[in-house]
C-alpha cells in the first residue's frame, strides 16, 4: 500500500472496504518535497508547505467549468439545480414530490419522494431494484446506473439523464395510478 511521508496510507476507506478517495501528490519545483491533496486544492496557485514557494497544482483533467443550472419542464412538471462534480447533483421537484440526483465515482442515482416532507437524499432503498420502494414507512421511487466518470458528468449529459429519469417516473407514476388498488 503506497504512504505518505508519515506513513499515512494514501487510501481512505469507506463503507465496506470500498476506496471513496485517493490523495493526489505533487512534487515542489522549489525544494521537490511532495504535497499531497484530496483535489480539492487542483487547479489552484497555493504555497508549499515546506519552503513556501508558490506552486501551481494542476487541474485533476476530469474537472469542468459548467456552470450550475436550473433545469425545467413544464409539461413534465418539474424544476431543479444542477451543481457540483464528483459528486454531480439535482436537487428540486418534480409532480410535486421533492427529487434527487446523483452521481459519483461510476454510478448515479435518482430518488423520489412521494410523502410530501420526505427528503429524497436521505431515503434509502431496500434493493438497487429500480422502481417504487418504501423506507421506513416512507414510499420513493428510485432509479440507478453506471456511467464511466458519474462523478465529473458534464452537465449536458446530466440533464439528459435527469430528464430521462423524470420521465419514467413520470409514467411509472400514471401507470401506477390507474392500476386498482
């Protein structure tokens, strides 16, 4: 397993055992001692910690620039936010139940609230099955996927996606309406 100067891993583990980040290194053009960063730090002018030479990290070249957008439809009745990478997000409303969406590492999701105060980032499927679920008493309607690179999507892409996914719900819903009870 690759360490740090300290003997720190440079792999953080998460839920189990999976890797959720890895430091990135760069070496110092003053005294050429390493820095390590999560990335957070890419594509910014900062000093070295060591000598303090201003050192320009580079640009992790999965990053983009794309703005964070509303996105709407009226006839499909929904609106919400675009923002961020690793993890790409939405957040807003769709037929007047609360919507999530996100995707990071290789993977997105879509989740749903059906209960009016249900917050859809919370929700937690019992399966990866997509469709309507309940958790906890509260009832959902979840859809997942993999896509190489989820996490630094370009927006476009994205939309197309959440659109997609309203979309099912969309119909999942009237079907599931019309069907007797």
């Amino acid at each position: 397993m690759e360490r740090d100067p300290r003997g720190r891993s440079l792999e953080c583990s998460g839920v189990a055992g999976k890797m959720t980040a890895r430091l990135q290194v760069y070496a110092c053009p003053g005294c050429n001692q390493n820095i390590f960063h999560d990335g957070s730090i890419a594509g910014l002018t900062v000093s070295c910690p060591h000598c303090g030479v201003a050192c320009s990290i580079p640009r992790d070249l999965r990053q983009h620039n794309d703005a964070q957008r509303t996105l709407s439809d009226a006839a499909l009745d929904f609106e919400c936010i675009l923002y961020g990478q690793a993890p790409v997000q939405a957040e807003g409303h769709v037929a007047g139940c609360q919507l999530y969406f996100r995707a990071k590492w290789d993977h997105w999701t879509f989740v749903v609230s059906l209960d009016a105060d249900g917050d859809p980032a919370s929700m937690n499927p019992v399966s990866d099955e997509d469709g309507f679920f309940e958790d906890g008493g509260r009832r959902g309607f979840y859809l997942s996927g993999d896509v190489p690179g989820a996490g630094y999507l370009r927006y476009d892409a994205a939309e197309a996606l959440i659109r997609e996914c309203i979309r099912r719900f969309v119909q999942a819903r009237q079907t599931e309406l019309r069907e007797p009870q």
